[in-house]
C-alpha cells in the first residue's frame, strides 16, 4: 500500500552559508520523497535552520522557533544556534531535536524518528543541481565549512568547527550542474576562501578526468571557464590572493572581492587577533589595481572594539580614505557570548559607538556616493535579477553590475526593460547615480 505524502515545512534563517546547508537539506528531503510545504497549518512537522553569530540573529532565531511551535508544534531545530543546545532548549523545552549546523545527516535521523520516510530514496526525484533557495539565475557554491582564524570577536569556530575543505571534483561537478540547470552566476563561500585546501595540504583532486589542486587559484581557473560569472566571497587578505587578480583582468572571474579587513588600526587588528596589518592590506589594494584597474572590493568593519580610542577609531577613517573601498559594511562591537574579546578591558560606550559607527559611514557613502557618479555615461554589461512596474506601470528591471552581488550591495534600475527575463545579461548605459545604486537604460547611438 502506498504511503501518503509527508510534508515538512523549512525555515532558512541567516548567512549564505547557513543558506547553503539548508539546500543540502532540501534536497535530500525531497530525495526521500518528502514534499516541502510552504505553511505551517500544511505541515507534517517544521525544520528550523537557525542563525547564532550576534545577539539580534539569537533572538530572530528564537523568535522563529516559537512561531513554528506555535503554529505548527512539532519542531526540529538545526543550525548556528543549535550548537549551543541549553540556548533553544531553556527558551523552548518542547522543540523534538536540536542539531547543530552543517548536519544533514543529524536533521534527517530526527526527521525520520517523527515522520518515517515514504520510501527508498530515488534521487531522480530532485533535478541535478539540487533544490535552492535562491532565484533560479544565481547560486551560492560553499566550498569548505568552517574556520583556523581564532579572531576574539567571532564564536564561528566554536559553532562551525575547523577548516575542511570539500573535495575539488566534487565542488565543479556541482558548479556543472548549476550552470548546466540556467544559472548565470555563481558566488563562491566559505568561512576563509583563500583557505581553501590547507588542511589538505592542496592535494590533487579530478574534475572529469583532469587534475586540479585543492587551491583557490586552481578552482577560480577551472570555474572561470563554465562561461558565466564567478564572485568570490570571504577572501582573507593572503599573499597568493594575488594571483587570482590576473583572472580577474582577463574576464575569466568577475572583478570583485569580499574581503574581511574589519578594522586598520594596528594595535585593534592585534586585538581582534586578526592575520593582517593596515599596511600591507593598503600596499596590496593598490597592487591589486595596478593589475585589474576595474576591480571592486566590498569589505566589512567593526567600530567600537574593546579598547578602541579615538586615535585608533581615526586611523580606520584614514585608512578608509586612502582605501577608496567600493563597498563597506559596518557593525558596531556586540559582545557576542563566547566571544574573547568580552574579557578585554576598556569597552566603549554605546553611544561612543554609535557616534562612530555615524562618522564612519559618512566618510563612506561619501566614497561611494561619488565612485557611483563615476559610472554615469558608462557602458556596463548587467545581470537582470527581477522584473517589475512603477509607479506609471512602465516596465523596469532590477539588474546588477559586476561590482554588485546579490542582497548586499546595490542594484540598478533599468527603464524600458520590457522583453528582459531574470537571469538575461545585458549592455546598459547608465544614466544617474545616488549614494547606493543607478539607474540606466539602453545605450545612445
């Protein structure tokens, strides 16, 4: 006798990569012949992928859970904050199971304990390039998962473990599949990209047959060649980061790098137990353009650290304008439980901080504002990402330029976008320019 259908409901909280162990779920669920439901009341039981890195994401994270609980009442936890099990299970005793993230295997014994699977898995059940959350153009390609770098603001490693790298072969047969199934770009993540292999000493892996070393550099090369557009997330400053830049300025990876500075200040740097000096990151910038003159670098960091002064809270405003970024992100300190950093003496107020964190992004949408003004009049290849009207129901696009990735940075609106499709690459001349994103439109004879 055939089984009736097993729903499961599914909440995806926090980063890319949290994002990334919620499709390996996804998928295998589906494999297993469960149907993924979209509402609470339709659901045969809820998994929740939960975020743990600072306080707020805590509380979204809890908040969630309740909710699920609330509407639903048989609920699997999973996630970032799993890992830290009397948290969710003191806020919420009859959760069924908590894991804690990147266990696929864990959630899916739990999910079999309460729901017993429908049949033997087929996997043709689930298209080649697994089940996604993201739109169907772009994909995030976790590479590795976890972290070496014991930095005292971040609780990373003691959720997420060390470095282990997945294997090369295995990474570009899924990069295959995704640009095989439509995808137009992919976005490489990890905890430390520029890590990738180290803890496998950069062994030879094969992708259909060919030799490829467990390296950032080998990987850009072979995902440079898919023929579609590779950005590259989480890159520590590292001194072989370089020669991925050369790619960059062939055109075989966008040129873009997320990287993690968080602070220039020297003696704060110490503090955070961070890899890297102000110095060297300055020298490496500019070496980095002289290469690929077109590169955009998105950065993020942290104002109001233990200890951080005025002179140290200056530096990292003259750093910012001698750096010239294309696109920042900043956080004032939050004393994230676990973290070393909470033993350090001399925490800055709060209102200090947020007064920095204030003068701070002035400096920067002004950096912004006017390397955005620099576009206009420009021809930029864009990558359509929604279709939608305004206000006159004209027809409009939501694209990005290659200095944009998705949801962090900005967009460009583009008018007369009627015959457009997400996903379509595109010329567009842009037009204008505010402090975050443009507006373009079809190039001038």
């Amino acid at each position: 006798m055939k089984n009736s259908i097993q729903k499961v409901g599914f909440v995806s909280l926090g980063c890319p990569k949290a994002g990334s162990d919620s499709e390996r779920i996804l998928t295998q669920l589906r494999a297993e012949g469960y149907q993924i439901s979209s509402s609470y009341e339709d659901s045969d039981l809820v998994v929740v992928n939960t975020c743990g890195f600072i306080d707020s994401a805590v509380q979204e994270s809890l908040d969630a859970i309740g909710e699920a609980l609330n509407k639903n009442g048989k609920v699997i936890v999973t996630g970032c904050l799993g890992a830290k099990k009397d948290v969710v299970t003191s806020a919420h005793p009859s959760v069924l199971a908590v894991t804690g993230p990147h266990a696929m295997e864990e959630v899916m014994t739990h999910v079999h304990a309460h729901l017993p699977k429908p049949h033997d898995p087929y996997t043709d059940l689930v298209p080649p390039q697994g089940i996604r959350l993201t739109p169907n153009h772009y994909a995030y390609l976790k590479i590795s998962e976890g972290c070496n770098h014991r930095c005292s603001f971040c609780i990373i490693p003691s959720l997420r473990g060390d470095l282990v790298s997945r294997p090369i072969g295995e990474v570009m047969n899924e990069a295959e599949a995704l640009v095989n199934a439509g995808v137009s770009e992919i976005l490489v993540i990890s905890q430390d990209t520029s890590a990738y292999g180290v803890d496998v000493k950069y062994r030879t892996g094969f992708w259909n047959g060919r030799p490829l070393k467990t390296h950032m550099t080998a990987l850009s090369k072979a995902l440079g060649e898919l023929g579609v557009w590779v950005r590259l997330h989480y890159v520590y400053p590292y001194p072989h980061v370089d020669e991925v830049i050369p790619l960059m300025a062939e055109g075989a990876i966008l040129p873009y790098l997320d990287v993690p500075f968080q602070h220039a200040s020297p003696r704060i740097l110490k503090l955070m137990k961070r890899p890297a000096s102000s110095e060297n990151n300055l020298t490496r910038i500019k070496a980095w353009r002289d290469v690929c003159p077109e590169i955009a670098i998105r950065s993020t960091f942290i104002v109001g650290f233990p200890g951080e002064t005025e002179d140290d809270f200056q530096q990292l405003l003259d750093f910012m304008e001698e750096a010239q970024l294309d696109r920042v992100g900043a956080f004032t300190y939050s004393a994230v439980d676990g973290a070393k950093a909470n033993e350090l003496p001399d925490h800055v107020p709060e209102e200090v901080k947020q007064e920095r964190l204030s003068r701070f992004m002035e400096v920067q949408e002004r950096i912004s504002a006017a390397k955005l003004q620099a576009k206009v009049g420009r021809i930029q290849t864009v990558l359509v990402d929604e279709i939608t009207t305004d206000d006159s129901d004209n027809i409009i696009a939501i694209a990005r330029t290659k200095a944009d990735a998705p949801e962090i940075d900005g967009v460009v609106y583009l008018q007369d976008a009627e015959g457009l499709n997400p996903g379509d690459f595109v010329d567009v001349q842009i037009l204008g320019a505010d402090g975050h994103d443009l507006v373009g439109g079809p190039p001038e004879d």
